[in-house]
C-alpha cells in the first residue's frame, strides 16, 4: 500500500469528507488493517443507518488492507469497535466485497462465529487477475489477437509497445491518454475520467505522485505514429 493513492482518492473523491480510515493496531502502533468507511443513513431508500465501505469512482473491489495472517483478528477488533463507538448504526453494509478473499472468509467466519447476520443484496461476477498467476489465453483466442495485430498493421501501420517508469514520459502522456479516453464511447456515456474535474485530478495526482517515486507504470500500444 502507497500513502499517495489513498490521499489522492480522498482529496478528489470525497468532497463531503464523509470517509473515515477506520485502522486496527496492534501494541506498539503497528497495523493489522485498514478500510475506509463512511456512515449512511440509508440503505438504498430504507431508513437503515448503517456503516458501508467507501471507494473512489474508479473502484471495482473494495477489500480491507489487512497484515497477511490477522484477517481474523482484524474484523474481531474492527467490528466490536464499531459497536462500542457508534451512534445509531445498526448495519455494515460492504459492496464490491471480493467473496474469494481471505479477508472475506475470515469475515464470514466471525460471523457465524458470533452468530451474526450476513445478507447478500446483490452479487455481481467481473474479471479480475489476482495477481497470484499469469493469465492463460486459449490458442484461438492468441490466434485471433496476432490477426488482429497483423490487421491494424496493415491498416495504420506497425504497432508499437512501450512500457515506462519515467515521471517525464508519463506526465506527456498524462493529457494524451485523458483526451483519447474522453473521444470514445466513454466520453458519450460520460464514464471518462475527464468528463469530471475530480476524478481527472485524482488520475492526474496519481500518475504525478506515483511515478515520482517510480510506482507507476505507463503502457501504451500505438500504431501508425
């Protein structure tokens, strides 16, 4: 975990100051975990005060920061500190919570445990690399791809791969990439990131602040100059 992406987030993505970093320690200051949060007085339109996880517009999974082995204790300390500091919350409402996590079954696990409701509202599937081994892509599917490469060739000329860790590379790119992503159907549905003046000042402080310390990396596939 980078300090600049969440400072970022909070800066551009939260205008009403809402969210909380709620931290569990352990002795000697030390972090077991960590997940923002903000209170609701609803919960969709039923009069439901509640905790519900917090995540910038550009969040798809929304999993607590936790110290590999103390999921477990994580939750225990959040949740019963949650209860004790609370005003008239009555729920922790979690979306995008990945069901394939440890942090997650350590959270369902406690809640049996302690014989605590959980109610799913929604689920949803997305593809998400993990991280925990490379992607596989069938032999069609390379076949397919090298057409398409040879085909974009043809049409605009040879493609080109560049990868980057330079901050000067990065920020000329930075404006590039905002005004390509808002041409497109992005732009027309207004989802681009500069269609709003917080979220392309969170993706500009983020590409900055990252590679200033060399934690970004830039790629990019051009074709035809």
């Amino acid at each position: 975990a980078q300090p600049w992406f969440p400072r970022a987030a909070l800066t551009h993505c939260d205008p009403d100051r809402l969210a909380r970093l709620a931290v569990v320690e352990l002795p000697g200051g030390t972090w077991a975990g960590a997940f923002p949060l903000a209170r609701k007085a609803l919960h969709g339109r039923a009069p439901l005060p509640n905790w519900h996880s917090w995540r910038h517009p550009n969040q798809f999974v929304s999993a607590p920061l936790v110290r590999a082995g103390l999921d477990q204790l994580f939750w225990h300390t959040l949740i019963h500190g949650l209860e004790q500091g609370s005003g008239p919350e009555l729920a922790l409402c979690l979306s995008d919570l990945p069901l394939d996590d440890p942090a997650s079954d350590a959270l369902f696990a406690l809640c049996s445990a302690e014989n605590r409701a959980v109610v799913f509202d929604r689920r949803i599937e997305r593809p998400v690399l993990n991280g925990k081994a490379s992607p596989t892509m069938e032999p069609k599917q390379r076949r397919r791809l090298a057409s398409l490469e040879r085909k974009l060739g043809r049409e605009l000329g040879e493609p080109e791969y560049l990868i980057t860790r330079d901050a000067a590379e990065i920020e000329g790119q930075t404006e590039a990439f905002l005004a390509l992503e808002r041409s497109g159907w992005k732009g027309n549905c207004g989802s681009a990131l500069a269609c709003s003046l917080n979220t392309q000042s969170f993706f500009t402080e983020v590409l900055r602040e990252g590679s200033r310390v060399r934690g970004i990396e830039f790629a990019s596939l051009r074709a035809g100059g």
